[in-house]
C-alpha cells in the first residue's frame, strides 16, 4: 500500500485545490426574444435556435 513519505504542505495542497473552484453558468441572451439561455441551446420561452424555429412552444 502507498503512503507518503513526508506531509503535503498547506501550500501545495492549496494549490492542487486552486482549480476546484465552482463557476456560475454562462448565460447568453436570445435574439428573437431577449429572454437569459444557455448558450448553444434552444430557446425554451420562444423554441428559435440560430433564427429559426425548431421547438412549438404554448406561449
């Protein structure tokens, strides 16, 4: 079984965490309507994506 030799620093155990952090989504708005989506996505209040639309939605 593996066990370390000696103890991980605070530093390098800080810095093997620095990439751990959450981050928010990112969120771009729609074209046709104005309405916060994910990027990439179909609109889900107007069902447009690129322009046209490709989703009926009972808006």
């Amino acid at each position: 079984m593996a066990v370390p030799k000696k103890k991980t620093s605070k530093s390098k155990r800080d810095m093997r965490r620095s990439h751990d952090a959450l981050l928010a989504p990112g969120v771009s708005v729609c074209p046709e309507c104005k309405e916060p989506k994910m990027p990439h996505r179909v609109c889900a209040s107007c069902g447009s994506y690129k322009g046209r639309v490709v989703v009926e939605t009972e808006a």
